[in-house]
C-alpha cells in the first residue's frame, strides 16, 4: 500500500492519518479470533485493569501467536511506515490495547516519544504508531482522541504517572493540552472495524473511558528507525523490543493465505 502525495501532506501538516477499509473483515476476523486465548493468559506481558480483571494491553503479540507474528510484517503497515521515515525500521512494541463495554478505563494525554525517550533512551521522535481498529470505533466506546498538529510543537512538558491508571505514562502537563488544543483543536479517529492509523512519536492523544455497551480493541505496532534504536534498558522486552533486524514485509495475503498454509 502507498500514500498519495495528498495523504503524507497531511501526516505532515496534521500528525496522524486515518485510513477506512485498509483490512477486510475476513482479515480482521482472524485477528480478533486468538484474542481470548491470549487475553486469558496470565503473564506479564498482559497488563490489567486497577478495577477489574479485565485486560488493558496485551504485549508482544508477535511472540505470542502466529496471526500476529504475520501482520507486524503486514506490506499495508509496513510499506507505509517505510514510505514515511525512508529508512530500515525495527519493531518496537507489538500491542492489542482492549477497553471493555461499560469500564474501560481512561489513557491520559501523553505523545510516545515522552516515554520512548525518558525510558528507553530513543534519541529522537521518529517512531511511528499503527493502528488497526477490531472494533467498530465510535464516539461513545472510547476512540483515540487526536490534538492535531501537536507534533508541530516537538516535545512538550510532561511527568511520569504511575497512579492514575494501570498503565504507566508519560502525561502531558494541562496548561499545554490547553494551549495545544487551541490552536489545533481535538480529532477523534472513528471508523469501521480494518481502519488503519498511523500517528507520530510527538502527537498527543489520549482516550477516555468506555461507558458503551460495545467493547473497543485496538491493534498497536510501533516501528522505529534502526539508526534511532533504544539506548537504555530499564524496562522490559516486551515494552520494547531489542531486535533490531530491519522488518521485511510479506506478501499482501500473508494473514488468510498465512493461516491456511
Ligand atoms: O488505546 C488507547 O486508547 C490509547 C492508546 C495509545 O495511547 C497509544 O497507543 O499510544
């Protein structure tokens, strides 16, 4: 898959893409079918609500299942995310974030590199972040919710939150939400279930609680520049990844033609 002249304008100008009807729903089909084996699982890689047993994130997918060892190589995730940095890039974190109907909780608002540079020493903000939506994503079960044009900006204020939620972040100071939200206004990336994005390391975004009675999932796969690889190691693998072999994607079936083989 290749970006329009028009598409990369606008990742430049707005700092993340949405793209309806990248993945079929044969292929998303797949994806979702070995969540509840790998949601059930009890491992650290499986990150859990403070209130509830129910899964926030599961990690390293790619290690852990066939179907998602194939899609971190997908040419429709790779191929853009090539087009965009124009470099080898390696596989940084590999993620289903879930937010259950009715509780699924808040990610406040934080850009990646926040984290990808205090924790793991990534020199600059060129990481990307793809998503695929499972789910029907709407404005009432908890979308991603955009500050366009943030990046622009660069690293903004942010502090390490390790209390609010279950999962620790990066989150950006209020005064500059306020300030960043002025300027560009707020973006919530909806569509139908194979709805790719594509955000950058700078963008901040954030997400509140699910209080619909529809579950939201969403696939995560962070590709980084081998030249701008982790300098540190504090946190473990699964958060981010040490093989830096460049990614080399498969052929555009891999997921339905990958399954039957
Ligand atoms: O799943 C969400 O709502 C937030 C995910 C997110 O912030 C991220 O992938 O960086």
């Amino acid at each position: 898959m290749k970006l329009s002249d028009a598409q990369i304008e606008r990742f430049e100008n707005d700092g993340f893409l949405v793209l309806p009807s990248v993945f079929t729903h044969d292929e998303v089909d797949a994806l979702k079918s070995d969540l509840p084996r790998l949601f059930a699982e009890r491992r650290p890689e499986n990150f859990r609500e403070k209130e509830s047993d129910a899964v926030r994130t599961a990690m390293a997918l790619h290690q852990r299942s066939d179907v998602y060892a194939r899609l971190v190589r997908h040419p429709r995730l790779v191929e853009p995310a090539k087009q965009i940095l124009g470099d080898d890039l390696y596989i940084q974190q590999v993620k289903v974030n879930a937010k259950e109907a009715f509780s699924g909780d808040v990610w406040q608002w934080h850009y990646d590199f926040a984290t990808h540079h205090e924790e793991d020493g990534v020199p600059e903000p060129l990481a990307l972040n793809l998503h695929i939506l499972l789910d029907e994503v709407t404005e009432f079960n908890g979308p991603l919710v955009f500050i366009r044009g943030s990046h622009r900006r660069g690293p903004v204020p942010a502090t390490l939150d390790t209390e609010t939620t279950s999962y620790p972040l990066w989150v950006v100071d209020r005064e500059a939400v306020a300030e960043l939200v002025a300027e560009g206004g707020l973006v919530s990336a909806k569509g139908p279930p194979g709805t790719v994005l594509i955000f950058g390391d700078t963008l901040v975004h954030g997400s509140s609680i699910n209080m619909s009675p529809w579950p939201r999932t969403i696939f995560s796969l962070i590709l980084n520049p081998v030249s701008n690889a982790l300098t540190r190691y504090r946190r473990p693998e699964h958060q981010h990844h040490r093989d830096l072999g460049a990614v080399v994607s498969l052929a555009d079936d891999c997921l339905i033609a990958g399954a039957a083989a």
